[in-house]
C-alpha cells in the first residue's frame, strides 16, 4: 500500500476545518472539499489567525506561516480529492448522507486510499458498509476542538483490514495525535457517556434547576475540567447535539441519549452556540471553529 503524502478532508466545518489544520501543520498537502463555499472561505482566514497566534505563543516559528497555509487547498469539488492517499469525512451526522459521499469518492479517489470517518456515533462498519471499500474504512474520531486536542478515537469496522487499520495508525501518530484504539460502538469512549452527561445538564437548565453558568461553574470546580458541558456543547453546536442524540438513541435506545425539547427549541430560533453568535451563552466572534 503507497504510504500516506495527500490528504483530503470532506466537510469544512466545526470539525473538517481543525482537521484540516492539524494536517497542514503536520507537512501535508491537503485538499478540503465543502459544499458551502462560504465555510472554505472562512477557514482560509481562521486558519491564518490560529497559525498567527500559534506562531505568538512560542508554538509554531514565523517561517512556517506560508508554506502551512499553503499546504490547504479549498475545493467545492469532490474530484479535487483524486489523488489523495486518505480521505477524512467530516460531513453531517446521517448514514444515508455519509453513504452518498462514499460512493461517490469511491469512483474518484484511487484504490489504494483509506476511507476515514469522522463520525461520533453512527457505526463505522455501516458506514464503510455502502463505501464499496470496507476493507479499507477505518473510524478516526478526532475531538473538539481538533486543532487543539491531541485525542483520536480509532475504530476498525469488521471488515477493515489490519494493513489499513495500522496505515491510518501510524498516520495519526505522524499527525501528532495521539490515538486510542476503541471497538466500532456508538460512542466510541468520550461519547458513550459525554452524550448522555450533557444531555442531562442541558435537562437541569430546562427544569430551571440552576442557570448554564452555575452549571459549568460547578462542574469545573468540582471535576477539574477545562470546559464546563454547557460552554462545550456551545462549541458543539445544538444542530450537531441534535443528530448525535438521534443517531445515538437510535441504535441504544438509552433515556439519557434522547434529545432533550431544549436543543430543537434553541436550533428552530437559531442558537446553535458559537457558530450563530448565540447558544446558552452569547459570543461576539462566531467562528466556525472554537477556542
Ligand atoms: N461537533 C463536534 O463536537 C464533533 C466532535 C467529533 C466528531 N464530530 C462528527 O464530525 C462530523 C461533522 O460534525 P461537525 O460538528 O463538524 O458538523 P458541521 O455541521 O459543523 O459541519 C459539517 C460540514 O459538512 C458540510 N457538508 C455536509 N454534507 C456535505 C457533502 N455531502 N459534501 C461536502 N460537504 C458537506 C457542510 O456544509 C458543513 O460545512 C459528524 O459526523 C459529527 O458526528 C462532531
């Protein structure tokens, strides 16, 4: 198998836009296919600001700016993809969606590249399952915000081959991520209880047990954390919550992972959380991506 030179990441947003970045950081050229060209735009420009407060904070030398930025290639067009050596999607959270992405890059991309999903909860051997490629499918499931978080869950489906599966391993690795290995479950680790524990502080806020600052105030305090639930799932984004509760309630029909009425009531009046300006929190600079 032709090792790893070109990658390409399908879905340019929360997540697409910092994976795209801790390639282009780590030496690789790298193709970025939306279909909303607005997001491609957009991280042309966020992804200088990282690098110039990356290069500010002792993190990256001045010299390295232009070629890291000039390693990502923006693209509304999936055939920008064709010689790339691994794919990374990163688009909505919906099999049938995920699916009609995969058939297409199957006929485009060559048959030597590993398939990569992004996905949270959906099982990765479904997905690879409508890929025409599953031997050659592998979850890899970076957290947010991805260009900060050294973490990638990493998931063999049941077909996936263990060539491919170390392929995209030692990628990761070379990527400065640090992966674990996880079975193909909804979920994977972080979700299996990050899903229901956020859903439960988003229910306190619904019953008007306490407001999201006290909430997060508590939990930081309490547990040590960086980010308190309700500042993440504004990082998040409601729309993103929504179809991760689905897809996880769907196939384990726990309580904890339906979505709570909050999230559908915040996404109809459009506070989706960082990305619209406004979620359980207000936020001047809307970024794609957070932090
Ligand atoms: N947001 C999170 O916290 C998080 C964390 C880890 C993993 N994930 C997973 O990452 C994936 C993406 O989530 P997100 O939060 O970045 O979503 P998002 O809504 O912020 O971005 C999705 C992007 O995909 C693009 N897109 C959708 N369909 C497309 C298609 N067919 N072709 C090209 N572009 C397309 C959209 O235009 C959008 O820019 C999901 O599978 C999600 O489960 C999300």
């Amino acid at each position: 198998m032709a090792s790893i030179k070109k990658v390409g990441v399908v879905g340019c947003g929360t997540m697409g836009s910092g994976i795209a970045i801790v390639s282009s950081r780590a030496g690789y050229e790298t193709f970025i296919v939306d279909s909303n060209e607005k997001n491609l735009s957009a991280l042309m420009t966020q992804s200088a600001d990282f690098f110039k407060k990356s290069i500010a904070r002792g993190k990256m030398s001045a010299d390295q700016l232009e070629p890291t930025l000039s390693r990502l290639h923006t693209s509304a067009n999936l055939q920008s993809l064709q010689d790339c050596d691994i794919v990374i999607e990163a688009i909505f959270e919906d099999l049938q969606v995920k699916h009609q992405l995969f058939a297409k890059l199957n006929q485009i991309c060559p048959s030597h590249t590993i398939f990569a999903s992004n996905t949270s909860t959906i099982s990765i051997t479904e997905i690879a399952g409508g890929s025409g490629r599953d031997e050659l499918f592998v979850g890899m499931h970076f957290c947010l915000p991805a260009q900060l978080m050294k973490l990638v869950e990493m998931s063999p489906g049941l077909n996936t081959s263990e060539d491919a599966f170390q392929k995209a391993w030692d990628f990761c690795i070379s990527l400065g991520q640090t992966p674990v290995k996880t079975q193909d479950t909804p979920g994977f680790i972080l979700n299996y209880f990050l899903i229901p524990f956020n859903n439960n502080a988003i229910r306190m806020v619904e019953a008007g047990i306490a407001t999201p600052e006290d909430i997060d105030k508590a939990i930081k305090a309490s547990m040590g954390y960086a980010m308190g639930p309700m500042q993440l799932l504004d990082l998040v984004g409601m729309d993103t919550q929504k179809l991760l509760c689905h897809a996880m309630h769907d196939l384990t029909h726990e309580p904890d992972a339906a979505c709570p009425p909050l999230v559908r009531r915040m996404i109809a009046a459009g506070h989706l959380g960082k990305k619209s300006g406004k979620g359980f929190f207000t936020y001047q600079n809307s970024k794609l991506f957070g932090a």
